[in-house]
C-alpha cells in the first residue's frame, strides 16, 4: 500500500482491531472522534468492512452499521504498511 496515512487512520483501525470479531458500531467510532470520512477511506482500502446488522441494546433491536477489520487490516497494522511506516 503506497502513501502516507493520517494517525487519525491508524488510530481508528487499532480501535476496530481491538473489538475482535464482534467489530465496532459506527457511532461508537463516531464517539471516538473519527470520522465518517476517516472511516470510508479504511474501507476504501480495504482495510475494514460495514455491514448492517440488527444490534440488542437496552432490550431492543436497533439497525446499527457494524466495522470490522479484513486480514487486510490486520496484516496492514502488524506492518505499518498503509501508515508509511513500512
């Protein structure tokens, strides 16, 4: 991966790394400060995915988008490729 990535981006991706296989809501990251945009461009690259999913909270079911990070990710942070570290 070329270029160099901003440290808002990184941050965000360690954030959904650490969420695991259940991912991040996007307004949970939105919480976080990042966003809309900084979260499209990881999906841009392939890095994270968003999918809709159905999410219980306060005893009820609400649409929610979920971010999950791809191997992609994974191998992209473990690297410190797509930060232009690598």
């Amino acid at each position: 991966m070329a270029g160099r990535w901003r440290p808002n981006q990184r941050h965000a991706l360690t954030v959904i790394a650490a969420t695991g296989a259940d991912g991040a809501t996007q307004t949970l990251l939105t919480a976080h400060g990042f966003s809309i945009r900084t979260i499209a461009a990881l999906v841009k690259r392939g890095l994270v995915t968003i999918a809709r999913e159905k999410v219980r909270t306060g005893g009820k079911w609400i649409d929610a988008a979920k971010v999950r990070i791809t191997d992609a990710g994974r191998d992209a942070l473990a690297a410190g490729e797509a930060f232009g570290e690598g």
